[in-house]
C-alpha cells in the first residue's frame, strides 16, 4: 500500500511540472554557459579594430565595455565543458 502512495505522489502535475521548470532552467543555464564560454574567447578579436588606429576620446568609454563585458564572459562560461 505504501509503494502506491509514493508513486502516486511522483505523477502529481505539480511534481511534473517543478521537473520541467528544472530541465528548461538547466537547459537555459548550460546554452548561457556556451554562449559565454564562447564570447570570452571571441571578444578579443574586437579589440583590434580599436586598437590599431590608437583610442580617441570616444573610443575609449567602448573599449572599456567591451573589457567589462569580456571579464563577465570569462566568469561567467567559466565552467564550460566540465560536466
């Protein structure tokens, strides 16, 4: 009687659905993993543009994003691949 109660409880749709908010939160954080991982790597290649012809006043504020948004894509795609 008790190994019905608890496979009942397994199939409730609240149950079912908290599983398919944990496999698509999963799934979201894993593609935001890759795509950061990535953007680390790839980022740099922008700076070249801006540094070739040396920084003017303007470009400078977009250089440095562009360091902050490298530094968020390194911390963030950081455990890529681990699994």
């Amino acid at each position: 009687m008790m190994s019905s109660a608890s496979s009942t409880l397994e199939r409730t749709p609240i149950r079912l659905g908290i599983g398919l908010a944990s496999n698509a939160a999963r799934l979201t954080a894993r593609s935001a993993q890759t795509v950061t991982f990535w953007a680390a790597i790839l980022l740099p290649l922008t700076y070249l543009p801006l540094l070739h012809g040396g920084l003017e006043q303007a470009e400078i504020l977009r250089f440095a994003g562009l360091l902050v948004c490298n530094a968020f894509a390194l911390v963030a795609g950081h455990g890529y691949g681990r699994d």
